[in-house]
C-alpha cells in the first residue's frame, strides 16, 4: 500500500506528556505522523486520532526533527531513507496514548490549523503509522468517531471543544452533496465507531470522492479529485509537510514484534 505521510508538528504538549518527551532536546521539532491515502481531503482535517494498545515511541529523524509513530511502523520508515541510517531505528522514548490525548498539533493545509490529539478505538496497530489524521466530512469512520466522542467526551476525558470544530465541505458529488461522510453515516444509520457497516461506507466514499467528486475547497478547487489528488500531494511533498511511505502487502507482522 502506497500512502502519503503528513506531517502533524507538535505545537504544545500537555502536563500529562511532559515525563515522556523529557528526553526530547530543546528546540527540536516533533511530528505525529499520519498515513493517509488522501492528501486533497487534507484541508478538512479536524483532530488526529491515536489507537488504544498501540506501541508508540518517539524516533529521531536528526538531531532536531523527530517522528511520534508506531513501532511497527518506525522499522518499515527506517527502509525508506528517511533516517539518518538506512534500516535503523532510533527510539527515544516510549509513549502511551494517554501520554498524548490533548497535544495541540498543526495540520497542514487545513483550515482547522491547530488541532487537537484524540482516541479513536478502532486505530489498527498493523495499518499505516498507528496516527491517523481526521477528515470526519469525507471519511465515514471517523465522521462515526467524532459523533462518539463529542457524545462521551467526559468518558474519553477530553475536552468537547476539541472535537467540535469546523467541519467544511471540500469534495462535491452527485450522489451524496458536499459532505459524503455525515451523509452516507446519516443514511446508512450507522450509530457506532464499531458498526461493521462502516466498512461498505468507506468503500462507497472512496469510490464517489475519487470517480464523481470535484474539488470545492482550496487551490484546486472545480478539479475533479482523479486529477486534484496528485496536485495537492505534490504540494505538500514540496512543501516539506508529507512524504512518500510505503507498506509491504501480506506480511504478517506478530504483535510483539
Ligand atoms: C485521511 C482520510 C480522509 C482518510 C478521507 C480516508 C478518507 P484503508 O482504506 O483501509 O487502507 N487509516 C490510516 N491508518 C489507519 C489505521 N492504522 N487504522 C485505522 N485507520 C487508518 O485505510 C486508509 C485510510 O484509513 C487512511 O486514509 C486513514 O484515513 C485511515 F476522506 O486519511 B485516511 C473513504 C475514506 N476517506
């Protein structure tokens, strides 16, 4: 799988991260890095998500960049070129979810610029970098997630307002207007992060977004996605804010590594 990783900066960590990231030197700057396989919803993020039982360390890029990701994910980027050393992984430190829930991150592109670090149950360990950024106008999933958690946010321990911000339609179909995720999860009565019927939403939005949707949002807005999502990745890979990241197929990785 080919995915595009973009780059979330860290902009304040809370009281309850201070331990883990007392490692982390001075003026350095860290990313939560997300897997995405699509860079034009990039403007509508709205939060960024972090899977329970998750192992998350904090790996050294250089001496003043570092990535918060999986550690399954960490030994796939260490081929990738992307650390100082080819095949070698630099933890240091561990982090716990509950390290992280609240961190202030900057999502770029968005028009929510500062966002904030939020659990989502469903985060698959084995996918992607464990970091998943959140797009809830075109993607079911987290759509499902964000209704959960403004509903149990006192559960969850986070604040509301850190899940209710702006979501702006950015991709406009035929079928299912500008907001493909709320309308599909409204329809399909989908009423849990857990609802198996998620599955044939995502599909069903992906298959909409890529082959009827226009852009309706941002610099390349009135492009049809097929053509935007390339355009919009290029941007951003120029830009510094994501870069390619590949994950071998059919591997199977055990969960203690
Ligand atoms: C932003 C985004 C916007 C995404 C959207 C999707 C959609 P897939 O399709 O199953 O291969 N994702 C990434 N890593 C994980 C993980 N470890 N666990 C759970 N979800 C993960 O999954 C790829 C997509 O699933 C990624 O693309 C990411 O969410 C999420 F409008 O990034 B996406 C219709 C989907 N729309």
């Amino acid at each position: 799988q080919d995915y595009t990783a973009v780059k979330l900066k860290v902009l304040e960590w809370l009281e309850t991260a201070v331990k883990a990231t007392s490692k982390i030197p001075d003026g350095s700057r860290v990313y939560f890095v997300a897997a995405t396989l699509r860079p034009e919803t990039m403007y509508g993020q709205t939060c960024c998500f972090v899977g329970p039982d998750i192992a998350y360390g904090i790996y050294r890029v250089s001496d003043d960049e570092y990535f918060l990701v999986s550690e399954r994910s960490a030994r796939n980027i260490a081929f990738q070129g992307i650390f100082a050393q080819w095949g070698a992984v630099d933890k240091i430190t561990d982090i716990l979810r509950a390290d992280v829930i609240g961190t202030l991150v900057n999502a770029p592109l968005s028009i929510n610029e500062r966002v904030r670090v939020l659990p989502m149950e469903t985060v698959k360990f084995s996918k992607g970098t464990g970091v998943v950024t959140s797009v809830p106008s075109d993607s079911p999933d987290d759509y499902a997630t964000i209704i959960d958690l403004t509903k149990k946010a006192d559960y969850y321990g986070i604040k509301k307002e850190w899940v209710e911000r702006d979501i702006i339609p950015i991709i406009e179909t035929p079928k299912y207007g500008s907001l493909i995720a709320p309308s599909l999860v409204q329809s399909m009565k989908i009423n849990s992060p857990k609802d198996p019927k998620l599955l044939e939403a995502k599909e069903e939005a992906y298959k909409e977004g890529f082959y009827h949707g226009t852009l309706i949002y941002g610099e390349f807005k009135g492009r049809p996605v097929s053509e935007a999502k390339g355009l919009v990745k290029e941007g951003l890979i120029i830009s510094g804010d994501t870069f390619n990241y590949a994950e071998p197929d059919g591997v199977v990785i055990s969960r203690s590594g």
